[in-house]
DNA sequence: TGTATATATGAACAGATAATCATATAGATA
DNA sequence: TATCTATATGATTATCTGTTCATATATACA
C-alpha cells in the first residue's frame, strides 16, 4: 500500500530494500549543505588552497603566488571556501591571512588520499 | 634565486610560506584523482546513491524507484563512481547488484555530515 | 586628504556536466 | 533461435562553473 509504484515508472524488484533506504535517507539540507562542501573540494584550485592551508595560515597573494593564478580567482575560490565555513581568515593592516576553519577539512583530504593511492 | 617571481605577478610577501606550500604539494596525479572523488560525491544524485548502498548492496532498478529518477540517469552516475572505484557490482542473472566498493565512502560522507552539522 | 596596496566583487564567456531520449547489449526463457 | 528483461551507452541540450577583465572597497601612509 506504498506509493511507489506510482512515483517512478520502474519496477520495484526489492520492495524491503527500498524501504529501507527511505527510512534512512538523508534530509534535503544534509543532502544540499554535504554535496556543496564535496563539490567545493572537488575543483583543483579549492583542493591546492585547502591543502596548501593545513600547515598554517597564507595570505591570498601568497596562495595566489605559490598555485601560479590570478589573486582575483584566488579570491573567488576562496570566497566560496569562506561561505561553506571551509576557511576564515583575520585581518592585519591590509592584508588578509586565510586559515583552515577546522580539523574536519584536512581529515577529509586524507582520508579521499587514502582513498585513490589504495592498491 | 628562486623563479616565483618569473612565474605570476604577484607580489611574494612571505617566502617562506610560499616555500614550504611547494615542498609538500600534492602531485598532479593525486589532486587529479582526489578531486574527480570529491567532484563524484559532490552531485545529488551520486551521494544519495552512495549513502543508499551504505547498508547494504542494491539493484539499479530499486536505486532508480528509491531516489525517483530515471534508469538511465542512475546507470550513468554508476558508471561514474564505477570508474573511480567507489562502487562495484555482482550479477545475478540479469540483475546488477552494487555495493560501495571500500570503507571510505562511508568515512567521507560521515566526516562531512558531521562538518555540516556543526554548530 | 590623496595615493598606494591588498583584496573583493560583478559581468561575461568558455568549458564542463547531468538529465533525457533513443538505441544497444547481455543474460534468461520460451 | 527469438524474445524479453535489466542495464549500458551515445548524442543532445540546458544548466552550471571557473576564469578573466574591469572595477570597487578598505586599510595604511604620506
């Protein structure tokens, strides 16, 4: 007496592990707040910055400098890395040092390394 | 005598920064795969099947019913995570059952809930 | 106050991407 | 062998995304 069949035109093969999966599916808001912070780390640029932070704090044109781009995409980037609570940063006089916002970053990085160098 | 300068316009505030930033860069093949995980779980479609097949494996046809998109669409995501080895699958007949492939897929996505779901 | 420096931001454009539709394949069954 | 079922794949298209260029802001300093 479920829906569905009437929500998706494909058959249902394994009706209990279906409902199982609804039971557990993720909200609307992890869903959209998870994969923003996985695609924020899926572009190169985020992923040199957010690496290049884990030691301790840069400057964007530091960041720009050592990843050879432009301060304004770095500033971009970075931007976008400021609004998922990736990274923040703390002024002194004009410039701006960026810093990672807290340990789950650098933990997520590694364990993706992990990850791909697996035999 | 280093070549920053030669390499970008930027100013070069904090050479040493700079310096250690290149010393333990990632190498190009590790941000190219890291990434292109990252960017695979970092689409809708693709993490909620993942975090579908956390407990256990599934057919694309209940994929497709529980997430209510086509086939299709769910057969070309799993060829995606298929190529970065995030999911593999049996056959059963005609059926093609997935599973996540390691235990670091559950890791990522748990990692970043529990960023997400920071105060 | 005026200028210089460091960074941010908006618009625009090129390239990437995910869904769709149509078609192909591979195993099962008659 | 013919056909059915479950899934895969190619082409197309609309949307998204990252960089660039031009411009704006904010602090320091003369």
């Amino acid at each position: 007496m479920t829906d569905n069949q009437d929500l998706c035109q494909s058959r249902v093969i394994h009706e209990e592990k279906i409902a199982r999966a609804r039971r557990r599916a993720l909200g609307a808001q992890d869903v959209d707040c998870v994969t923003r912070t996985f695609k924020a780390m899926g572009d190169p640029t985020r992923l040199k910055i957010l690496w290049a932070l884990e030691p301790g704090e840069m400057c964007v044109c530091d960041i720009a400098a050592h990843l050879e781009v432009t301060e304004s995409a770095v500033s971009h980037q970075l931007r976008i890395l400021r609004h998922l609570d990736l990274v923040s940063n703390r002024r002194q006089g004009t410039i701006l040092y960026y810093r990672l916002n807290d340990r789950h970053v650098s933990q997520l990085i590694d364990l993706a390394l992990e990850h791909v160098r697996e035999p």
